[in-house]
C-alpha cells in the first residue's frame, strides 16, 4: 500500500460482513514481518548453500542417531545415497568398538 507520503508498506486486510450488512475492515501493517521474513529466507540459502558445497561431509540429525539430512560430501566418504544414509542410523556408520568416537559423543 502506498501512503500519502509516498512510502510503501506492506499490509495485510481482514474483512467481515456484520449482520446489518456494514463491513467491519480491519488493516494492519506487516512491513516487519515482511522484513523479518526476507533476513530469514536469506539466512537459510546461506545455509543451504554451506551445507550443500561443503568439502567437509556434514550430517544433520537427531541426538539418538537418526540422520535427517547429508551432504554430497557426506555421501561420498560414507558412499551411500543420501536416501540410504536417512534410512540409517549414525551407529551403522561407525565401528562399535571405537572407542575415541564413543567418548567424544559422550562429551557432547
């Protein structure tokens, strides 16, 4: 919407019809929501972008072991499908006996 100064705003309208037939019209200003909106979409590709061409192999998931994402990287070294990597667990991806990788998930 544009105001009378000429700046712009985004805004959002509600409308209801009352029983005599008047509109009740309510307009509120959303321009921050807008923005907050844009820094997060923006934040999220960075991630996105992070995540996706990382040479590292990155895995995201859950505390008890369950895999909901891997990167290309992560694929590569672990050579399975991302699809096969969610199917899994993060204990199928790493010896039982090692004992290093137990104390550092320990640490945590």
């Amino acid at each position: 919407m544009k105001r009378r100064d000429g700046s712009i705003i985004d805004i959002e309208i509600t409308a209801k019809q009352l029983h005599d037939g008047r509109l009740l019209v309510f307009v509120k200003d959303i321009s921050q929501r807008k923005h907050n909106e844009k820094i997060i979409k923006n934040s999220e590709a960075k991630y996105r972008a992070f995540f996706e061409n990382s040479m590292d192999g990155i895995l995201i998931g859950s505390p008890d072991g369950s895999i909901y994402a891997a990167n290309t990287a992560a694929c590569s070294i672990y050579d399975r499908t991302e699809e096969e990597l969610c199917k899994g667990n993060r204990q199928d991806l790493v010896d039982a006996n090692d004992t290093d990788f137990k104390n550092f998930l320990d640490e945590r």
